[in-house]
C-alpha cells in the first residue's frame, strides 16, 4: 500500500477518535473497522486517479450509506418484531412467529 494513503488513514483515525462529533456523523454504532476498510479502498482508487488519498465529502457520505445498508441488512430478524400488517378493512393486527 503506497505510504500516502497510510498516512492519510492514519491522520483520519487520529481526527476521528478526537472529535466525538464527527465520530458519531460517519460511524456511530456501526463498525469502525469496516469503515476504515472502505475509506481504504477509495483512498487507494482516488491516490491513483488522482494523485491524492483524500476522500471528498460525498465520497464520506457515500461510504456512511454503505455501511448503514450493511448494517441494516445484517439485522436480526428479531429485531423486526412484532409484524404489524393492515388488514383489506383498514384495521391492524399484530401478528407474531
């Protein structure tokens, strides 16, 4: 891995871990390492494309999204409980497992 994409990562790690706000804005209760594994991957793509590791807001913005259908998406199905359907006369049930 090319030594200005580390140094970024490392810079981004650093900044996040002192800032809580901007810690809570792009990870909140997501996973930390699948995030920097992301930032990683465009950082790379972007170092050479352009010469510069740095990720643009939207790139920031795109990878928070990722990471929240990933996460999503890895729920459990519990999580989703009770169903609650609307029935043809308009009135709602609670239906479990």
């Amino acid at each position: 891995m090319e030594a200005e994409v580390l140094v970024y990562i490392g810079k981004l790690r650093k900044y996040l871990n002192t800032n809580r706000e901007a810690y809570e804005h792009f990870i909140g209760d997501m996973d930390e390492n699948k995030f920097f594994d992301l930032v990683n991957e465009v950082a790379i793509k972007n170092y050479h494309e352009k010469n510069d590791p740095t990720l643009t807001m939207e790139q920031f913005e795109i990878v928070k999204k990722t990471l929240q259908i990933d996460h999503i998406a890895s729920r459990d199905d519990s999580y989703y409980e009770p169903k609650i359907f609307i029935d043809n006369r308009g009135l709602e049930r609670i239906i479990t497992k």
